[in-house]
C-alpha cells in the first residue's frame, strides 16, 4: 500500500464548543485533527495531507471565501478534497442560499443539521476519509503509471514494428503504413485481408489460414512466420503475432498485432549455413595445396566472420525484444491496478461530475497504455527498413510536442514546413528517431540555451556529388546556435563511438547511426559546424511521386457473467491482488485471498469449496501453470483462470490453455469466469455448482478449446 503519510481532519468550529465536539468525533474515525480559530488559517492551512475539512456554516457566512476557492481549484487532477458543513436546524441548502452558495465553493460538500446523532457524524467523516484515501492511491497509481510509461516509450523505441487490427464481426483490416511495407505495399495503397492473404506464398497460405482460424475460435495466441510475394515479384519472409483484444465491456471485437519483415535475418542464416558448407568443402579438396588452401582459407574466413557478426547484431535485437517483453509485462502488472482501482473508484464517485470526469480522463489514459503493450509484447525480432512514402511535414508536425519535452523549456523550437512537398521514401519510425537524435544533440550542444530551427525544402541532385544518386531529393535540415566543431571534429563527427561528450554521457552511436540510415534510404547526411556558431545538419531523402494513407473500426458482441461464487484468488503481487479482489466482490462473489501456490494448494486439499480459482501464472516457488496441474490432480473439474502479464506462455508450460493477458478490466474478469465455468455446464444454460447464482451465457456462444475447463485472464 502507498505511504498516504498522517492523514487529518481540519476544523474550523469557533462557536462554543463546536470544534471540541467535532474533534472528539473525528478521533473516532483515526484522523488527527487540527482545530484552528480564525477562517485565514483555515485557508493557509489546506494542503494534500489534509483528509477532509470541517466548518460550521454560521460560522464562514458573510466572511471571505476566496483564499478557500482558490484552493479547491487549484487542487491536482487527482484530488477532490471533502468538506463536512454543519448547520442550524432547517438551515440545510434547500432553504438556505447561504448554504448552497459554500457548494460551489468547496464543491465535494456534505451538510449535516444540528443537533445530529454522533453515529451520523462519524459515519459522515468515515465516508469523506474513505473517499480521500481513494484520491491517495489514485495519486499513487498514476505516479507509477507515468514512470512506467516512461519506460516503456523506451523500449517501444528499440524496435521497429508494422501494426494491424482485424475487425472480427467484418474481418475487416487496418494497417500502419509499415505494416503495409512488411508486405511490399506503399502507405497509400489501399490493403485488405484478403489481399494479404493473397501475397502469402501459396506453399504457406492454408497453413496461415488454419492458424488464424485457431486464434478466432479459441483465442489463443497468433504466432507464425511465412513467406510473403511482393507485387513486384521478390520473395520475403514475414513474421506476425497477434492477441484477441476485448473492447472496455469485456467483449471481444478484434485482433491486434504485429508483423515484421525477418528476410534479412533468414538471409543471413542461409547464407552462414552455405558457407559453412562451402568453407568445408573447400578446405577438404585444398589440403595438398598447402599455400592456395591457406590464401584461400583466410578470404572465406573474413566473410564467415562478417555473416557472424551479422548474425550476433539481428541476436541482440532480439534480446532487446525479450528485454521489451519484460519492460511490458512490469507495465501490465502497473496497468492491471490502475485500471481495477479506477474502474472501482467510478462507481464510487458515480454522483460526481468531477470526480467521474478525473476517473474517466486517467481511465483512458491507462487503456492506451495497454494497447501500447499489447503491440509491444508480441514483439520479438528485429525488421529491415519498411521504406514507404511518407509526407515528412506530417510527420515532423506530429513529433512537435515529444521534441518540445526533450529539448527543455530554455531551447525554442522554430519550424519551416512548406506544404505541398512531395513525399519521401523513407522508414518512418527510424526517421523520427533520427530526428529526435539530432533534437537531443543539439539540445547538448546548448546548455545555455539557444534555438533549434527544423526546415524542409526540395532539392534536385545531379549526380556529380558521389553521394547521391540524380534525381529529387526532400532535405530535412536541423540547426542548432550551440557551441559547434571545429574542423577536425567534424571529420570525426560520424564516426562509431567517436563523442564530444564526457564519458557516460553518450555511446557515440548517434550521428553513426543516422548516417547509415541515410545511405541505406538512398540518401546521405551533410553535416556544416563552426565554432561558436553552431551545427546544422542536413538529411537529403529520396522523394516519389506516390503517395501516402488511412484506417476504420467496427463492434462484437458481449457475454453474460456469474455472481455469488466462492472464489479463490491466487497472486504474490499484494496490489494487484487487492484490486482484483475488489473487483470480483463488487461482482458479488466471496473471495479467499493467498499469496503463493503453495498456500492456495493448502486450502485446497484441506477440503474447503470453491466454485473457481483464478491464479497468476508468475509466481516465486511454484508457477500458476504448475499448481493448475497439483490441483488438476485433486479436482478436475474444478474451473480455472490462469492470469498473466506475459505475450506468450514461456518455454516449459505443458497444460494446453489459451491466455488473455493482463491488463483487464472487471468486465472482461467476469466474461473469463463465465466461460471457465460454462466449460463445465455447457451445453445449456444453467446454474453454477452449488454456489452458483444463475445462469451463464447461451449455449451456442463461441468458446475456447481449452482442456480441463480451464481459461486465461
């Protein structure tokens, strides 16, 4: 639980024995209380800690409410102070203007009559006090949101993904411009399902189809790598994965995924197999030409190294997919109670206007979260460049506000962007981080301060400047006014590890990176720097006649859900066990709560009931997928879902269930203890087990092909 420090009440009661009354009361609940006499200190004392504010309404009326106003509107996004007004008999805000004007002013305002029952006012200060511990731990959620999202953008940077979404109820497709390319397309080319299924080679296509009807009909996970034929022929090898991906109620409505052209890293892997046998072949029939076989022998080892070393660089980027893997699956786990916790927290503040537009804000906020890990957890392997036309103001004016965050606030941004420029074949993704490395670098480059111009403008290349080909160029030019290099810098300036900065402060890979970027685009970068004048760099993009595109959505169904359960929660996260609890008692069920699978096989072999057991999969000492077989031994029947933050079950897992990954919602928790249960009441509707309330969904509802009865949140 987060540290909400010494939460207290403030009272200002100068009447009689008022504030002494209250105080005593408000002890009650186990706040501090702090009575103050004059309605300035009042003012000058309301700050985060405070839990809930106490005033008489005789008390405020006629005097100088304003420093309060100022206050209550100037309260962060996540907090909505409580405040508790007694008034006079018959002095409550139906018949007493004065009354209703204090709740526009404090807004969150409870009004008790005097004289009151003390149980009334406890039970009054307790529900102000819970509902402020609620704003505490939004705070807290949404600071670990914030960093974990920080995180994750970071790891989503390491790689370079095509996106897509197939609509179920319509099988109708929608791709990102780099998905296109992954399948020879152009951003502006208009790309159905069936068009892709077309380009898969016709060796691999039922193979493709079989699995993706697998996914729909069980909804386990999308995972396949085939060859695809581009329209002008050349052959690539493509890689895809994909989740079932349920809308906010819980229904599932579409696939997510992503694909990746992997034919740079099966052309390495051919060719290093080749040439191992070659080198072999050759080393048998040159062993009597002891000088030729030894000339020969030092040429084949040179390539073998550089295919290896090929091979090691597509390895680490791989590794850099496991590492993102793992960043998401933390970033789940983050998602998972900020979306419980706030999911439970609207119903409480249903009510309030405010409160419901905060929850809702921050709620939506979480979501793209999610589906930013949703696309980042099926991730796994790196891609070539995906070059398609792109329009570079576009896409320079969407990176506005990212390059205002990373060059600070003492550094303006000025921009020429001319329209109707033609667009650029370019990789999109590597092109903004080129050029949000050159914003960073110029932003270093004036510690002072300074300006950072960002232009386009079109050129044409004749040929005579051997790093470009003839033809139309766009140039994307960045110039700071920072301290600059001198001539002998610059000669050095692309170099691999070659930095002005002190140790620890760059790799030296930035300018590298880009220049090689630039010639694999058909382009090239020119750098231009003086000394105390600054440094402007120049990327000349090839441009194209062709132009860029865009997508569409559509809605699926929803199923019914069980109340009144008993149910048996299993998770060694203490957060992320406590908001699903939450969850699932605000469904109606009994929920026995533990920590680890040990204890959890414990209550079940001591006999105790229970009509579900949901348990995560990650777990210290025993895994969820290791226990589900321990208590498969001892109730088969009994149903189970097996929760977890990961985008494939790992190496080892035997029981043969599908997954739907963490984070959900309370809908989609009830939709997956509907269908776990309806594996053991199906085909027809009924109630469930003794404890059961009801029934469950239609019988010819799609479900999963899971074995025991088991099912995946």
């Amino acid at each position: 639980m987060p540290n909400f420090h010494n939460p207290k009440a403030l009272i200002y009661a100068p009447a009689g024995r008022d504030a002494q009354v209250a105080a005593s009361l408000i002890d009650e609940t186990g706040l501090t209380s702090i009575a103050v006499a004059a309605l300035t200190l009042f003012a000058s004392s309301l700050d985060d800690e405070v839990a809930v504010g106490v005033l008489t309404e005789e008390a405020v009326r006629g005097s100088d409410l304003k420093p309060i106003a100022a206050w209550v509107a100037a309260q962060p996004s996540w907090s909505d102070l409580p405040f508790i007004v007694l008034t006079q008999r018959g002095g409550g805000p139906e018949r007493n203007p004065a009354a209703a004007m204090l709740s526009d002013v404090l807004g969150n305002v409870t009004f008790l009559e005097r004289p009151f029952h003390a149980t009334s006012f406890i039970s009054v200060a307790r529900t102000a006090l819970k509902g402020r511990l609620r704003q505490y731990e939004a705070r807290a959620r949404l600071e670990a949101l914030g960093e974990g999202e920080r995180r994750l953008q970071t790891a989503l940077a390491a790689g370079r993904l095509g996106a897509w979404e197939l609509e179920l109820s319509t099988m109708a497709l929608s791709t990102s411009a780099t998905c296109k390319a992954v399948f020879g397309r152009g951003p502006d080319d208009e790309v159905t399902r069936d068009d892709l299924i077309a380009s898969i080679h016709p060796d691999d296509r039922d193979l493709v189809l079989a699995r993706l009807r697998q996914t729909i009909d069980t909804g386990r996970d999308y995972s396949i790598e085939h060859r695809t034929i581009w329209p002008d022929g050349s052959l690539h090898w493509t890689e895809v994965h994909a989740q079932l991906y349920a809308d906010r109620y819980g229904s599932a409505r579409k696939l997510v995924g992503v694909c990746s052209d992997t034919t740079v890293r099966k052309t390495i892997e051919e060719n290093l197999r080749r040439l191992n046998e070659t080198l072999e072949e050759r080393v048998r029939e040159r062993t009597r030409e002891v000088n030729a076989a030894h000339q020969t022998l030092l040429e084949e080892v040179a390539q073998r190294e550089r295919a290896e070393e090929q091979l090691r660089q597509s390895q680490k980027m791989e590794a850099i997919g496991q590492l993102t893997g793992g960043v998401a699956h933390d970033f789940n786990n983050l998602l998972m109670v900020v979306l419980g916790n706030l999911e439970l927290l609207g119903k409480q503040v249903a009510g309030d206007a405010k409160a419901a537009r905060l929850v809702d804000g921050a709620l939506q906020g979480a979501r793209r979260g999610a589906a930013l890990t949703q696309r980042l957890l099926a991730f796994a392997r790196q891609q070539d460049l995906q070059v398609k036309p792109v329009d570079l103001a576009d896409l320079v004016s969407g990176m506005n506000d990212l390059l205002r965050r990373s060059v600070g606030s003492s550094i303006s941004i000025e921009t020429n962007l001319p329209a109707r420029l033609p667009p650029a074949l370019i990789d999109a993704n590597q092109l903004e981080l080129a050029l949000l490395n050159l914003a960073v670098n110029a932003r270093d480059a004036m510690p002072d301060g300074g300006t950072l111009s960002i232009s386009l403008r079109e050129e044409q290349s004749v040929g005579a400047n051997g790093d470009l080909d003839e033809g139309a160029y766009l140039v994307l030019a960045v110039a700071d006014s920072g301290t600059g290099m001198d001539a002998e810098t610059l000669k050095k300036a692309v170099d691999p590890f070659f930095s002005t900065k002190e140790l620890g402060k760059g790799t030296g890979l930035g300018l590298s990176m880009i220049h090689g970027l630039a010639v694999q685009l058909n382009g090239a970068l020119f750098l231009t720097s003086e000394l105390g004048v600054g440094t402007t760099a120049e990327l000349w993009l090839p441009a194209t006649e062709r132009r860029p595109e865009r997508p569409a959505e559509t809605e699926l169904p929803v199923l019914q859900a069980a109340s009144g359960l008993k149910i048996l929660l299993v998770d060694d996260d203490a957060l992320i066990a406590m908001s699903s609890v939450d969850m699932l008692e605000d469904l109606g069920h009994e929920v026995v709560e533990t920590n680890s699978g040990a204890e959890a096989l414990e209550l079940i072999r001591s006999g105790q009931h229970f009509d579900l057991m949901i348990t995560d999969y990650s777990m210290p000492g025993m895994t969820g997928a290791q226990l589900t077989d321990a208590v498969r031994d001892i109730h088969p029947r009994l149903p189970i879902v097996l929760a977890t933050g990961y985008a494939e079950r790992p190496a080892g897992t035997d029981i043969d269930i599908p997954r739907l990954g963490k984070p959900y919602n309370q809908a989609q928790l009830a939709k997956e203890i509907a269908k776990g249960l309806a594996r053991e009441t199906a085909p027809v509707i009924g109630s469930v087990g003794a404890r059961g309330s009801g029934p469950l969904f239609k019988a010819d509802d799609r479900r999963d092909e899971i074995g025991d009865g088991a099912c995946v949140v």
